[in-house]
C-alpha cells in the first residue's frame, strides 16, 4: 500500500558513456598503494563469467584505473576453468593489480570452480590483511593512516560439504565481523564498507540470503556502504538507519521509518547504504518494480529495465565517499550518489 508513494525518485542525469576504445586498453600501470592521507580509489563488482560481457567489463575497469578492485563472487560459473579467467583479468589490468576476491556461491563449494584455485591464481596484493583471503578478511587501505576499512565476508552460501559458514548473532563469524567494524569506528577510519556475494534486500529474484539480523547488525552499526552480488542486476539503496520508527528492517516488508536521506547527497554516520553490483558480465536478470522492498531503493537496472554491464566505481577521502556506476561499452545506465562527513 505505501510503495506507490515511495518509488524511486528520477534516475540522475546519466553522464557520458566512456568512449567506445578502438582497440582493446593496455594494461594500466601497476597501482601503488594510496599514500597516507590520499584518496582511495576502488571498483566493485560480481557475478563475472568469461564471455565477452565479462571482456568489456574489465576494459572499463582498466580505463578508470583504480588502486584495487572488488571481486564480489560467481567468477567462470563453470568448473576448471579457473586459470582462465585469471588470464583474462591479468591481461586487462596487469599481473600485479590488486584484483582482491570474495567468493561467491559457484566456487565456495567447488562445484563451478573452487575458491581455492582462483585464490591462487589471484592472490591478495594488499598488504596488512587479515583473515582467510577468499572467504574472509579484512584490510585497511592505506595500511597506514587509512581511509577506509575493508571488511569481506560469506554469509548465506554453501560451502564443501552442502554447508554454509554461521554468520548467526554472537557466533564467532558474528563477531569477528562486529569487531573489525567497531575497531574500524574506534580508530576513527574514516570510511567502513563490508562486502559480500549475497545481499538481503533486493528488488531482483532472491530473498534475503545474508541473513535479517546480520543484514541489522550492518546497519545498526553504522556501516557506511555494502556491496554484494548474486542478483544479476544493479540496485542501490537509500540511506537505511535504525531507530525512532525503525526498529529493524524486515526483509520482503517496506517501513518508511527505516529511511533517513532519500537523495543522492547523505551524510556520513545517519545510516547504511546497500549496493548490488550483479552485473560484471553475465546474464542479466529481472528487475520486479513491485516489490514489497522496492521503497528501499533509489536506483535499479536489470534485463526487463534499463539493462547494463558496467562496474561501481567509488572513491574516498577524508571529507567523503563517491560512488558513481560506470556502465561498459554499449550500455548507458547510469547512478551516482556521495557520502559526506560531518
């Protein structure tokens, strides 16, 4: 009853597509890790493939330049093939890229491909992190006097064995999680971004994968920018925040109480946005523009509406965070939106 009122607002003003390359991009130099006090810039997104959507993708990552890029999951969707995909994203963007990855549902359990292979063909290239690269870790950038905390994790996929990793409340995962958002806070990094394969909210096909209370935890905590995949789509949500008349958000449900800015302008610390970049070159899925969830969001794409291939590409300083979708060679799609310090 109130998703009629609380549709997206209009799409902002697309920027230029980047232009059409006549022959396929050389490999950018080698990315340094940012110097303290700079701004990091980095590129995020999943559900890959090797075709030649995929191709495209990376060409517009090697154009951007980033100092790093996150894999969010589902790489070849096809087992054994795992040095090929390698090959294909060291020969866009360079052997020594920081192509840093989370696993996705086709290779945590190894039947499409296995973490492990991809792991250590695409090794981490950050220095100072911590975890288990692949499935979970976390990783300040610049190591020192950092600007932003990465914390990657695996909630809602199954693992060898048919069984998923418990991110349950209080369970060990739970809490590694916890902590490196509230040591993040603590040291006064000025940005938090968590990413993961799956989302919770979603105006695509599935429901919420990463779990209702993990999924409060991230924004009861105040973490300012969520990345997934596995929806083949890209979606981005308003600032969400707990609170006043909102005391969590309830997925396949909309509570207008749960939003806090509703324009492409928010302000550090009031909340949580949530992207989902679905979209690094396989086929695209539908977007449902009547889903209970859909006032939740202030930007989608999918096959169905304004398809795109294309990646997000953020970049952060010590006054702010902005984010901006970069859509591949074809596609002109596109949605920007800044997070700013108090």
């Amino acid at each position: 009853m109130l998703l009629a009122a609380c549709q997206p607002g209009p799409a902002p003003t697309p920027s230029p597509a980047p232009p059409t390359p006549t022959q396929p991009p050389a490999p950018p130099a080698p990315s340094q890790p940012p110097a303290p006090g700079s701004a990091v810039h980095f590129t995020a997104q999943g559900d890959i493939g090797v075709s030649t959507g995929a191709k495209k993708v990376l060409d517009v990552v090697a154009a951007i330049n980033p100092q790093l890029n996150l894999a969010l999951g589902d790489f070849t969707y096809k087992a054994g093939i795992e040095q090929k995909f390698c090959d294909m994203v060291t020969g866009a963007l360079g052997a020594e890229f920081p192509y840093q990855l989370i696993t996705g549902n086709h290779e945590s359990d190894g039947h499409e491909g296995d973490i492990e292979n991809f792991v250590r063909c695409l090794p981490n290239k950050l220095p100072g992190l911590q975890g288990e690269y692949g499935t979970q870790w976390r990783v300040d950038v610049p190591e020192q006097n950092p600007l932003v905390r990465f914390i990657m994790v695996s909630p809602g996929i199954d693992f060898r064995g048919g069984q998923p990793l418990d991110y349950s409340k209080d369970s060990e995962r739970w809490r590694w999680t916890l902590d490196a958002i509230e040591e993040a806070k603590s040291q006064k990094i000025p940005w938090t971004v968590v990413g993961m394969h799956v989302p919770c909210l979603s105006v695509g096909r599935y429901d919420c994968q990463a779990g209702q209370e993990f999924t409060n935890m991230l924004i009861e905590k105040k973490v300012d920018l969520v990345l997934s995949g596995h929806d083949h789509v890209y979606q981005r949500t308003h600032q969400l925040s707990l609170g006043g008349q909102c005391r969590e958000v309830v997925p396949a449900a909309f509570s207008g109480g749960c939003l806090v800015n509703t324009d492409a302008s928010m302000v550090q610390g009031s909340g949580t946005v949530f992207a989902t970049i679905g979209v690094g070159g396989v086929g695209l899925y539908d977007v449902n523009e009547g889903d209970p969830e859909a006032g939740y969001f202030a930007s989608w794409s999918g096959k169905n509406l304004n398809p795109t291939l294309g990646t997000l590409d953020v970049t952060a300083t010590a006054a702010d965070l902005s984010a901006r979708f970069v859509p591949a060679e074809g596609y002109t799609f596109t949605d920007s939106f800044t997070l700013r310090r108090r």
